[in-house]
C-alpha cells in the first residue's frame, strides 16, 4: 500500500537523531492506521509518530563513586538443590498435562490426586454429629498427595 511505502522510505530518517542508541527493531509507529490512510491522498504533509526504546547512557561522577557500591547475591544452590527444583518442576507440569483417573475405591496413596467436597460438624459428648461448622467446608477441592502434610482448611 502507499502508507507502507512511504512508511518504509521514511523511516530511517525519521529515527535519525536516535539512530545509534535505539534498540533494534523496538520502533513502533503510535499514529493510528487510519489517519496515515487518511494522509495518503498526497494533499498536504505526511506526518506520523514514531517511538523506539533506546539504550540507557551511564555516567559516573568520579571514578571513585562506584568502588563503594555493594551488591548481594542470593547464595547458589547446589547441584542436588537445582535437581530437586527441577524434578518438582517436572512432576507439577505432568500433574497439568496428565489425564485424570477416577479411583472408585480405595486409599489415596502418594502421587494420587483427589477433588473432594467436605463439611465438618461439632462432635457432641455423645459421640453424634451436631451443628455444621460453616467456616470449615469447602467444594471440588484438591488435594494433591505429593506435599507432605496435606490439611484441610
């Protein structure tokens, strides 16, 4: 189209001032499409907005304002850390992509997955259920066996 072209042989001149510091390919035109079309008819000027990110310039004071600057890093992990984090990483993406099978009966064993609802109720001394305790129940909730300690809320 006429607004491509001309966009295309403009460009350049357009990011000329900041040319040297704009990083490449961040330019973006801002003017909406349809004014540029509107601009096409070759009455008047073409004008448009162009941005681009640029790289920031640094300068030091003096040459002695950094030598004071201190900098912490978090401590690295050891290679059986950065396994462990990864087999956990691992295990949590196959939970996502894998297929769910309902498990009629039986025991949850480790690995296992259940969506369960729940109520609890206040024991009376006779050993019969009482009033349900409304801030203790939840609906289609998970328990994920793999976590230690597993609790309802």
């Amino acid at each position: 189209s006429v607004v491509e072209a001309v966009l295309r042989h403009t460009i350049a001149t357009a990011m000329g001032a900041v040319a040297s510091d704009a990083i490449q390919d961040s330019e973006a035109i801002m003017t909406p499409k349809e004014e540029l079309i509107e601009q096409a008819d070759g009455e008047g000027d073409f004008k448009y907005v162009v941005t681009c990110d640029v790289n920031p310039v640094l300068e030091w004071k003096s040459e002695d304002c950094y030598k004071a600057i201190r900098v912490k890093t978090p401590t690295p992990l050891t290679e059986a850390e950065l396994v462990e984090g990864a087999e956990a990483d691992i295990a949590a993406k196959r939970r996502e992509l894998g297929t769910l099978r309902v498990k009629g009966e039986g025991v949850l064993e480790q690995g296992d997955m259940a969506i369960t609802d729940f109520q609890t109720f206040h024991k009376m001394d006779d050993g019969t259920l009482g009033d349900a305790i409304m801030a203790v129940q939840g609906k289609a909730y998970n328990i994920e066996t793999d976590q230690a300690n597993t609790l309802l809320p």
